[in-house]
C-alpha cells in the first residue's frame, strides 16, 4: 500500500469518527440532556452521579444494566432502545465533555 493510499484511509477514518462523534452528540442533547444536563455534569433525579465523573466503562455497564433491566423508570424508558453501538457511542461522547 503506498503512502498515499494510506494517508486517504485515515483521512476517511478520521471523517468518520467526526462524524460519528456529532451524531452521538445530537442524540445525547436531545435524549440525554434533559435530566443530565447538557454537559453531562447534572445528577439526574438526586440518584445518578453526574456521567462526567464516570469513566467510559462505568458509563456503558450503566447504560446496559439499566437498558437490559427494563422497568418504567425515566431512566429505563430512555435507554430501552439503545443498541450496544449507541451506549459504547454515548460513553465516549460523555468523555469528551470532561
């Protein structure tokens, strides 16, 4: 592979990863932020620590056990039908708020 061909796929790779960083983005100000706040830094109903101070990994075994765990709880309800792509996409985008 020549450089050049090597310098075009990161270039596609890095578009990408922007552009999925913006979806993740949108989507955690339109579903998350409300009672996270918009810079994931709110404690959510006095009962979840603001996601700031998570790490990712904490973020995401959040996220499934509240989305796998089902409930009627806002929480649950928000998270129902998050695919495991979209909760490792929400945890790192949280990291970027720190």
């Amino acid at each position: 592979m020549t450089l050049r061909m090597l310098m075009v796929c990161g270039l596609a790779l890095a578009s990408a990863s922007v552009a999925a960083t913006e979806d993740y983005a949108r989507q955690f100000q339109r579903d998350c932020s409300g009672c996270h706040g918009r810079k994931a830094d709110k404690a959510a109903f006095n009962k979840a620590p603001p996601l700031i101070t998570l790490t990712e990994q904490q973020a995401v075994e959040g996220m499934t056990t509240i989305r796998d765990g089902g409930g009627n709880s806002a929480a649950a309800r928000a998270k129902a039908k998050l695919t495991d792509e979209q909760i490792q996409g929400l945890a790192a985008f949280i990291q970027t708020q720190k």
